[in-house]
C-alpha cells in the first residue's frame, strides 16, 4: 500500500496534540486504534493522511521523537487552519483570528505583543509549544486575506510603513519576543488605506 495516497485510509490524530515543534503525537487512543485496524506498522518518513474524524485532514510525515521517544507526523499547519470539508476555522483558532483583528482594530501591534495577546488561545488540552507555528499560520493567511497588514518603522520618519510580509523573518522575530527590537521587528494593523503588506 502506498500511505498517503488518495486511496489509503485515514489515520485518527488530535489536531491539538503536538508537541514542541509541532508535529501530531501519534500516541494517543484513537492514532493508535486506526493504526491497528489499518496494520499499519509506522516507519521514519511514512506519509500518512491524518484526521479527526469530523472535519480536519492533513497529510503527515512520520518521524519517531527522540525527546519523548514516541511517533509524531510533521503537518504543514498552514494548511491545517480552515476545514477542507466546512472552510471552517478551528474553533479556538477562530477566537485567536477574532482576537487579532480586534487588537489591529484598536491600534498598530508589534509582532511580539500581538503574539503574548493571543498565544493564551493555543494552550489548550495537550497543546503545548508550537504556539509560534500556528501564530506564523494565522497571520500569513489574514494577510493574504487582506485582514490585516505588516508594517516595518521607516527610519528616518520614525513611522510605521506597509512592508512585505516574510513568515520565516516572523518565525525568528518570535524567538526573540522576551527581548523585542520594536524598530525592526513586524508591526500589524488594519489595512484602512494602506497597501497589504503581501
């Protein structure tokens, strides 16, 4: 059987089990039962289309954690945000987009304070530690939605200017949020009548 193809069956997964970098743990009840009925024996690099059974879907990579020493899948969690089946958001990734816009609506946010005001919406259940990963998610697609925009502070004006968006820079950015460079770092707001930063 070739996982992850069209035809294999999918695989049950916690879409809020990840671990520190992210990726589905497969230890849970439900993973390990389809993965029994299915005999499927997991392998490093193993692709394997995950669900939960109700509406979320992703494609996996299998990699066996070293640190906790159990089968986790890397998904590519920008693809995780909307149902392929409804188009709906993840619930408490829905309260996490409302909570941004109202924050923008309010005034200009730097990356690193927008991200405090919100990360408390990605610690639920066993969720821990990829809150970065699905921040970076959300905000590339309320940009390209043209919900919000990136601003970077022009230096010699001191003020903020639209500025092309680059989620690898917001991934480093967030590394560094205990100790922001607000002159450097992103800033987001409201698109009013500037031009998207995407």
């Amino acid at each position: 059987m070739k996982h992850g193809s069209s035809d294999s069956p999918k695989i049950y997964a916690d879409f809020n089990n990840a671990d520190s970098l992210g990726r589905l743990r497969l230890n849970c009840n439900g993973a390990q039962g389809s993965l029994r009925r299915h005999e499927i024996n997991l392998q490093e690099g193993m692709v394997l289309r995950l669900t939960d059974e109700e509406e979320f879907e992703a494609l996996g990579i299998v990699m066996h954690s070293k640190e906790e020493n159990i089968w986790v899948a890397q998904i590519d969690w920008n693809e995780i945000i909307r149902s392929k089946v409804t188009g709906r958001v993840m619930p408490h990734l829905q309260a996490a987009r409302e909570k941004i816009i109202e924050l923008c609506s309010e005034d200009d946010y730097g990356s690193w304070e927008l991200f405090w005001g919100v990360s408390p919406f990605f610690k639920i259940e066993n969720q821990h530690g990829n809150a970065e990963t699905i921040f970076v998610a959300l905000i590339d697609d309320l940009i390209s939605k043209k919900q919000i925009v990136s601003l970077i502070k022009n230096q010699a004006t001191d003020q903020l200017e639209a500025a092309l968006f680059d989620k690898n820079r917001l991934a480093i950015q967030l590394e560094k949020s205990l100790k922001p460079e607000p002159d450097s770092f992103y800033w987001f707001g409201l698109p009013s009548d500037r031009i998207p930063g995407h």
